[in-house]
C-alpha cells in the first residue's frame, strides 16, 4: 500500500472526546470540589484525563507504525465532525489518492449515509469504506 501512496499518509483521527465533553466534565468536578466533594472531583477529572491519555496512546502507536514502515505520515484530528474536516483535507488541493473510513467513522455515525453520498459526488478521489465483521466462525 505504501506504494501506491507514495511513501507518503494522510490520516484523520476522530476524537472521540469533544472539547464541550472535556469542558463539562470539569466544570462538574469543580462544582463538587466546591461542594467539599475533592474525592468525587477527582475521580471526574481522572476518568476525563483517561479519555485523553488513550487517546494519546492510539496516535502514538500509528504514528510508531508508520515510521518504523518508512512512511511519511500526517494526521489530523477532528472533534467529532468528520465531514467538514474531509471536505476541507479534499478542498486543500493536496496530492490525495485515496480516502479509507474505517468502521468507527461509519458504524457511530460520524459521517452520515447522506455526508458520505455528498462527499463522493462532490469530489473525483477514490473513497473506500470499511464495516467490522458481523460474524466470526
């Protein structure tokens, strides 16, 4: 596959936390410590800062993969809207040969069947998209 892509990757990563998510979390553990609640705040912030850290982690890995496989690698992150992030990616004009959706994108419905249908008229590059397998044997 680097082959055909040149030695090169574009990636959008959704992120699955929001920053309206990351913001009420901590305004709740504020309201608790506030409240004299410091164990109940912390083990907010905790379970917030675990969100971020995993997804740290899932970047990381990619980007070791890619590295290791000699592959020049850009990544993008989103918030939660993916179509608008794809449209401006396409719209930059860059050398994209190939855009892939992996499950999380299509199964949670970040990208939505009418998105997507606007997003293959709208533009001449190939997109691929990819479904979990339903059953294993």
């Amino acid at each position: 596959m680097t082959k055909t892509l040149k030695g090169s990757l574009n990636t959008v990563f959704v992120r699955k936390i929001d920053r309206m998510s990351r913001f009420d979390d901590l305004m709740s553990a504020i309201t608790f410590a506030e409240a004299d609640e410091g164990v109940t705040a912390k083990k907010i912030v905790e379970e917030s800062d675990e969100k971020v850290r995993q997804f740290d982690i899932k970047y990381k890995s990619v980007m070791d993969k890619c590295r290791a496989a000699g592959v020049h690698a850009v990544v993008t992150t989103v918030g939660a809207a993916v179509y608008p992030a794809l449209e401006e990616l396409l719209d930059r004009g860059t050398n994209i040969d190939m855009v892939m959706l992996g499950p999380s994108v299509t199964d949670k419905e970040h990208l939505s069947p009418k998105e997507l249908k606007k997003l293959l008229k709208t533009t001449s590059t190939r997109i691929v998209t990819m479904a979990r397998q339903a059953f294993s044997y």
